[in-house]
C-alpha cells in the first residue's frame, strides 16, 4: 500500500526543497562489494546467485526508512511534485522473455529467505514464458539489472525524467585471489536520500552479504 505525505512532514523536507526541480536529482555510487560468500552458498545450496544478491539488497534497504519515501516525478502534472511513502518493498528484476527480448518482474521482497527464493522462481518463470510483465503498484520499487556479459568497472544509468526509484546495476564477478568481487552501481533520488544515507545502505548491503544468519553455510 502507498498514500500520499506531504513533503514538508516528512525527514527528507529539507532535501524536497532543495532537490525537486532540479534537472538531473539522480546521484550514482559505485562500490566494489565481495561477494565471495554469496558465490558459496548460491553453489552449496542451489540457489541463483542473482537471486540471493536481490534478497540481500531488500534486507539492506528495509532498515532504512528512506527506502519507502519517493517523489513522484512522472509526466503526469497530477501526480509530478507529490511524495508517497510505502509499507513494503520490491525488487525489479529484468527477464530475458521467449521472445528473446526482456520483461521487467517486481519480486516481494520478504524477510523469509525460503518465500523471497520461491516468488523469485516462480514471478521470473511466469513473465519469462508470457513475455509479460509483472507490476506492483503498491509497492516501493528498488530497480536491478545484472549486465553479466562482462565484468564492468563503473555504470552510470541513464535518467529518464520519469523512473526515479533506486537503482543498483552490477556486470560479471572479479577473482582476485581467494575472494570473489563485484562491483555494484547505485543511484537513487537525491529527494529521497543523500549521499550519507546512500553510503550506509551500500556498508549496510556489504554486511548482509557476509553475516546474514539466513546464509549459512552449514
């Protein structure tokens, strides 16, 4: 469910002020994560690394409430200034469809690895074969895509004037040594956080990735 707040009620008051008419309001981080864990467990167990990697960011992103405030930006001159706050959470994933193009997938996020895992599995396999794509209006989308036909040193996503959800863009893993990195791009609203709330969700992802109980590897 999402309802309409106003602005000036909210903590990102300051930053609404400041940032809504703003040109370019997208900021984008670069962070080189390990993910050395996540490659063990997705092989251990079974599991979509990809998957996992999307459970991770949803965790990391629900402990902050940020996440589910955002401004509406679109075309509509109805909706464009308003702010909506959320009360739950979704990762768009990008699915290569029958068709040999893409479909766009919101996952639930969900604090039950096992449920995340299964809507995943399920969600992706349904819009893959319908080529269709599968929408939450309700909830607060935090945007991915895994460009894994190289591995990439930087992205920078393009804005839109329309999309403004966060959005976190990763390409191939990097060995080095015994420890398997990636490298992650996020950019988000500058409305909805600021660099210093950004950085700690990206140290807050990294710590997911690590010592999440929910990842063990017994």
């Amino acid at each position: 469910m999402k309802q309409e707040v106003n602005p000036k009620e909210t903590p990102r008051a300051q930053a609404y002020g400041l940032w809504m008419e703003s040109p370019m309001p997208m900021v984008t981080l670069v962070k080189t994560f390990d993910v050395t864990r996540l490659c063990r467990v997705s092989k251990r167990k079974g599991l979509k690394f990809n998957m996992l990697l999307c459970w991770c960011i949803g965790k990391a992103a629900s402990k902050m409430e940020e996440f589910y405030l955002l401004p509406e930006r679109g075309r509509d001159e109805n909706k464009k200034g308003r702010m909506f706050k959320y009360d739950h959470l979704a990762i768009n994933v990008i699915v290569d469809n029958v068709q040999g193009d893409i479909s766009n997938c919101d996952i639930p996020f969900s604090e039950d690895l096992e449920q995340f895992c299964h809507d995943y599995d399920a969600l992706t396999k349904e819009s893959a074969t319908t080529c269709r794509n599968i929408t939450d209006e309700d909830a607060m989308i935090v945007g991915t895509s895994a460009i894994v036909g190289t591995d990439l040193d930087c992205i920078v996503n393009q804005y839109s004037g329309i999309y403004n959800n966060p959005f976190l863009v990763w390409g191939r893993f990097k060995r080095h040594w015994l420890r398997t990195m990636l490298t992650i791009s996020f950019q988000f609203d500058h409305v909805q956080m600021d660099g210093r709330q950004a950085a700690r969700f990206l140290e807050e992802l990294q710590r997911t990735m690590k010592e999440t109980d929910c990842l063990t590897e017994n």
